[in-house]
C-alpha cells in the first residue's frame, strides 16, 4: 500500500514509499530529502525522522508555479504561469533568492528585491510560509486524465480537449475518475466526423470550423456565398439563375469562390448587332424592332423585321435592296432609326421638248415636236424621243419649235402643234399690185397684197417699192447758177411755203418749226455769198443769229415738201464748224472741212430736211448744195 501526504492545493505529495506502483505528480523530496524541512511535530531539521510521517505532518518546501517568461538581472517584475496563487506579503524563493511580494496582476507579480541572477523559463517559484508550516492532507493517489481530456492528473483536474464536450471529476474507486469526453459533431453547414477531426463548410458556403474547449466546442465562420456576378438568387446555396440574357447555370462548390459559374452573354440575334444580349442589342439598319434580354432559353425576345421598300421604290425589303420605280431618280439606303430607311427617290421633270407634271405622271412632246417620253429605271430615267418637226415646205427653219418662216415670195404662218404632224398653217405664194409699172411675182413679190413693183413705166421711177412720179430737183444758196448745176433751183433764203417747185412742192427756212418772216430778203438776213465761195456759194442757217429764244440757240431748218418715198440725196456743208448738221434729224457726221453727205433716205409725209443753228453757236455754219432724186 502506498501512502501519500498532500498539500491542501495538491501541488506537493510525500510519500511513505519510494516504491509505489504509480508515478505521482510530484515527489522531487524523494530525490532531494533536502526538500523535507521537518518531519517530526517538534519541527526538528533531520531527515531520517520518517517516523514522525504517521501523524500525518510533514513539511515540505512546495514549487507552486514557474516563471512563464525569462527575467534577467535587476528585474523586478515577474511573468508567472498562475499568478493566482500570490498575495501581496507572501514571501517567495527563486533558486536561492528569496523576496517579498509587493503587488499581484493576471499572470504577473512584483518583488520587493531586484534579482541578482538570470533564470530561464520554468524556473520553479516556492512558497515560504511566515510560520514554516504547510498542513498536508492524506489524498488517494492521483490518476492521469484520460482519453481526449488534458490536465495534470484527475486530481489536479482535467479538461477535454479542444472539439470535446463532457467533464472528468475523480473518484476513490478505480479507476479514480468519472465522466467522459464525446466528439462534438460538425456543426450547420459543414460536413465531416466530428469536429476533432476536422469539418469542411458545406458547398456554397466559405469560412472554417475549429476546435474549441469552450462550449458549443467549435468556432464555425461557415456563410453563405453571394450569387456570382451575372447572376440572381439569395445565395449560392439557395440556388442562382443567370441574369436576363446570359446562359449558363451556377453550382456550388467546396473549392473557393466556392461556386462554378458558366453564365456568359448570349450573342446577340439574327438582324440585330452589339457586343451581346445583356449589354445591349440593335436592329440591323433595315429592320424595324427590338431585341429584350429575358431568362428564357434562347434568353431574348426579338422582332428585328425587314422594312418594306418605301413608296416611289420596288424590291423584296430594305435589308436586301430597293430600286427606285421607273421615272425616279435617287435611292434607297437602310438606316438602324425609324423608319428605318432614307430615300431619295424623287419624279423626275419632263425633259426637253416635253410637258407635265413629272415622268412618272407622264410627259407629252412640247407642241412642233413629234414623238413620246417613256419611264426607265436607268439614269436619266426616262426615254424621250420628242424630236423637233421640220419646217413644211415653202417655208424654211431650223423647225417648227424654233419658228419657221414663209420663204421669199410666201406668206402663212406655221405654229408648233401637240396633235397632227407637230404643226397648223401653211405658206401660200403672195400676190401684189402695182400702178404705173410692172407688178412683181414670184420671190421678187415679199409680201402677200402689197403693192411692189418690178420696174416703172415711163416719168414714173420706183419709190420705195411703188412707182412714183419721177422727182429731180438741185438747189444752189449762192444766189447765183453755176454752170455745174444748169437748171438748178436758186434758194434765195426766204421762208418755207413763200416758193414752190413747178410740180408745186414748198421749199425755204423754218425757225424751231415756223416758217421765217416771208419778208425778209436775203439781204437782209446777211447769210448769201456768191461763188466762188466755197465753189457753188453759200448761204448761212442764221447769220444774224436771230432765231433764239433768250441766248438758247433754236433749230434752223431748210425742207422742200417732196411727196412721201425713197430719195437719193446729197448735201454740202462747205466751210467752217460741223459738228451738229444734221440730214433729216440724223447728224451728218462732218468735221471741220468742207463735207458732203451723201445717202438715201426715207421721206414720210412731212417732207425732206436739212438742220443747222445761229452763225455764233458753232454748231453748224452753212448749207451750199442740196440735191434729191427718185
């Protein structure tokens, strides 16, 4: 029988034998008897007092804790494994050292004595009681914990071990203990044995389980994962659908992102374009529609539709082509914004040498063309083949649209046409009369009824294109004939209607239009002067410069009263200024010499005149010849 004496706290045994059949937790006194420092009642110091052990007293100098940390000369602050076991005053020993206690914190004392030496880790820490003196208890001897529970004996205590939940509690019988430590299981969402030997969070969940010696005995950060990206649902293990247009599927999994997710985009369909469904897509140009992502298998709704081909246009549909229809020009191109299309088929005009609104409308050939206009689908859209109706016979152009006109000799009138051949009318052959002469015909006869003459008979000389009495007059102004001129006319400057020719025309000078004063003699005007004066003599418009109306010069004018017609004419202006004589009303266009204008003119009912001014204006100095003929 082996038989021990504890101390109260069971951290000291003596035993009664060196030999027992169990190891007990503490018996460092059997292998240093120095330990014991007194075994008797009496307290004397001798180690071979075993005899005294039956009273059941013994003293023994008690380790009661370590040093949890190294400490080093002059410390005075010491980490310990249990602190609870000091008060302040308690006296305490450290290999040789001993000191007072001054102050107690969790796992931490403070001495009064700064240690000398330097002790390592585990360097026992023994109690020195005030009066010595440790009462010791006889106890069973102390079993070891057992399976999946930890402590220095059941004595002393054991705990289970971390993931194990029960309680150990000693007994006097063998073997000395009660209670036991159980598994705990894995916890929710996780899987596996038991928590000692290991659980992995269920699929779809992240975190991690472990051990723990604290009630429930495990720590567990198992959660629920977010439904991945491209996805919807409560959480990975609740289940997750792919998000509108995308295919695929998701699945949980223990490896981390602890899900498998094959959701991808689903291209975007047939007549519609972009980067996928999800992101967005659009109608191809040409098609009228959308397309709208949806869950779905094909996973989007589309009604991307061909446009058909706009008005004024022909084809299957907008995507595949449009033409424009016969007799439009421009054309048809597919855009992706409503309608969905631009057109620039527009009528074409009515070319040239037609009529109408437009081709496609219809187009008539412009009246003195013949043909039609038809509507192509070519550039310039049309065919036309109005052409221009020559001109009919006996007249002449460059066609009836142009104009044509009678030839020579013909008179009609030809007018472009919409109907018939392109024209109306026709051009007949004139016919004219003629008195006292030949009638003319054929080309020589220009104007159908007009009386034009081919020759004159005898006295009768053509005036114009009629035969008129013959005329042949010359007038000399130097109050003298000249052998030149026998039987010429001497005008000796009187005025107009004061003489007359034989065949009973009136000749002689107007001032602004009246007749000069029938009374004044030539002499008196001044102007006369006799050849060889500028060869035939002279006479001057206005010597004496009385035909004036204040200091503005007014016309002087010499006529005869010839019948209406054609003359030959010529007339001198002999000396001196010009510049403004003029030949019925038409500037002569003499210089500053003698000057002879010579023409034929026309002659209407007011007679043949010659025009000049005052001597003193400059403009037109004299007159010395006149003569007219037909």
């Amino acid at each position: 029988m082996c038989v021990a004496f504890a101390c109260k706290d069971g951290s000291s045994v003596i035993y009664t034998r060196t030999d027992c059949m169990y190891s007990c937790f503490n018996y460092a006194w059997v292998m240093d008897p120095t330990l014991i420092t007194n075994a008797t009642s009496a307290g004397s110091a001798s180690s071979a007092a075993s005899a005294a052990w039956s009273s059941g007293q013994c003293y023994v100098q008690s380790a009661i804790t370590s040093l949890s940390a190294a400490t080093t000369t002059g410390s005075t602050s010491l980490s310990v494994v249990d602190s609870s076991m000091f008060a302040a005053g308690y006296s305490i020993r450290v290999q040789a050292e001993i000191t007072t206690i001054t102050e107690v914190s969790s796992g931490r004392i403070v001495v009064a004595t700064p240690l000398q030496g330097t002790y390592r880790a585990g360097t026992a820490i023994l109690l020195v009681a005030s009066d010595r003196s440790i009462n010791i208890a006889l106890k069973e001897h102390a079993s070891s914990c057992p399976a999946n529970a930890v402590g220095a004996n059941v004595g002393a205590g054991c705990s289970c071990n971390a993931g194990y939940a029960g309680t150990i509690s000693s007994t006097e019988a063998a073997p000395y203990y009660q209670g036991s430590c159980s598994a705990v299981g894995c916890p929710v969402n996780s899987n596996g044995l038991h928590v000692p030997n290991g659980c992995s969070c269920n699929a779809g969940y992240s975190g991690i389980v472990t051990a723990s010696t604290v009630n429930p005995f495990y720590t567990s950060t198992c959660s629920t994962v977010h439904c991945p990206a491209n996805s919807a649902g409560n959480h990975v293990p609740a289940g997750c659908s792919c998000n509108a247009g995308f295919a695929g599927s998701v699945s949980a999994s223990t490896q981390s992102p602890f899900y498998v997710t094959s959701c991808s985009g689903v291209a975007c369909p047939a007549n519609s374009n972009g980067a996928d469904v999800p992101s967005g897509c659009s109608c191809n140009a040409g098609y009228a529609g959308a397309v709208s992502a949806i869950t779905t298998s094909p996973f989007y709704i589309s009604s991307c539709s061909a446009v058909v081909c706009p008005a004024n246009s022909n084809g299957v549909q907008v995507p595949s082509g449009c033409s424009c229809n016969a007799g439009y020009a421009g054309s048809v191109s597919a855009v992706t914004s409503s309608p969905f299309y631009t057109s620039s088929c527009s009528a074409v005009v009515c070319p040239a040498n037609s009529n109408g609104n437009h081709v496609p409308s219809g187009c008539s050939c412009n009246a003195g063309y013949a043909g039609s206009v038809s509507a192509i689908t070519s550039s310039p859209f049309y065919a036309s083949l109005c052409s221009a109706v020559v001109c009919p016979a006996n007249s002449n152009g460059n066609g009836v649209p142009s104009g044509c006109s009678c030839n020579t000799g013909y008179h009609g009138r030809i007018v472009g046409s919409t109907t018939g051949p392109g024209y109306s009318g026709s051009c007949a052959q004139n016919v004219c009369s003629c008195s006292n002469g030949r009638v003319a015909t054929g080309t020589t006869c220009t104007s159908n009824g007009a009386t034009i003459c081919a020759s004159c008979d005898s006295g009768y000389s053509l005036s114009g294109s009629a035969c008129a009495a013959s005329v042949s007059y010359s007038f000399l102004f130097g109050g003298q004939s000249h052998s030149s001129y026998s039987g010429a006319i001497l005008d000796m400057g009187y005025g107009y209607g004061d003489y007359k020719t034989t065949e009973g025309y009136s000749y002689g000078w107007l001032c602004n239009g009246s007749p000069m004063d029938s009374t004044q003699e030539s002499s008196q005007r001044g102007g006369i002067r006799s050849p060889p004066r500028s060869t035939y003599g002279l006479n001057h418009f206005d010597r004496s410069n009385k035909c004036k109306s204040g200091s503005t010069y007014l016309p002087v004018t010499w006529k005869v009263g010839v019948p209406a017609g054609t003359y030959q004419v010529s007339v001198l202006f002999p000396e001196s200024y010009k510049s403004k004589c003029s030949v019925m009303g038409t500037n002569a266009g003499c210089g500053t010499s003698s000057c002879t204008y010579t023409s034929t003119v026309t002659v209407g009912n007011d007679g043949f005149y010659i025009g000049g001014y005052g001597h003193d204006s400059g403009k037109c100095h004299s007159v010395g010849l006149v003569t007219i003929s037909r």
